[in-house]
C-alpha cells in the first residue's frame, strides 16, 4: 500500500480514475460550451445525477480542450 506518514499517522494514497463510454469529438466539446444541464454517473451499483440551473462544466471542457490544442501545436 502506498501512503505517506503525517504525525506517525499513515495517510494512504488511492487513485480514482473514470474511463469514458462513448467518444467524444470536438463538435461535441463545441456544443458543450453552449452549457450542460445533467450530469449522470453510474457507479456500481448506485447512479448519480445531478442537474444544474446554469452551466458549470461545459466552459470548462472547452477551455481546456483549447488550451489543449494550443499547446500541441506548440513546439
């Protein structure tokens, strides 16, 4: 087990990963800008959902997908 030690307490480490179910295209990451309203995730066995009165995600997506490509084509 990985972990490090705070006051001869050891704090584990754990990773949380999430692996997409559908691909996503940059037409999409452009429609998304316009604002997500729903988010649902499927964690076994329990299904979250949440919905959102204003968009807090979808401008997000977009911007990172841009700073994104700006720095690929960055040499």
């Amino acid at each position: 087990m990985r972990g490090f030690f705070v006051n001869n307490v050891m704090i584990p480490v754990s990773e949380l990963s999430a692996i997409a179910q559908f691909s996503v295209s940059r037409d999409d990451i452009a429609f998304f800008e316009s604002g997500i309203a729903k988010v649902r995730l499927s964690t076994v066995p329990i299904v979250h959902e949440k919905s959102f009165s204003y968009d807090v995600i979808g401008g997000y997506l977009h911007k990172e997908l841009l700073k994104a490509s700006i720095s690929k084509d960055d040499f």
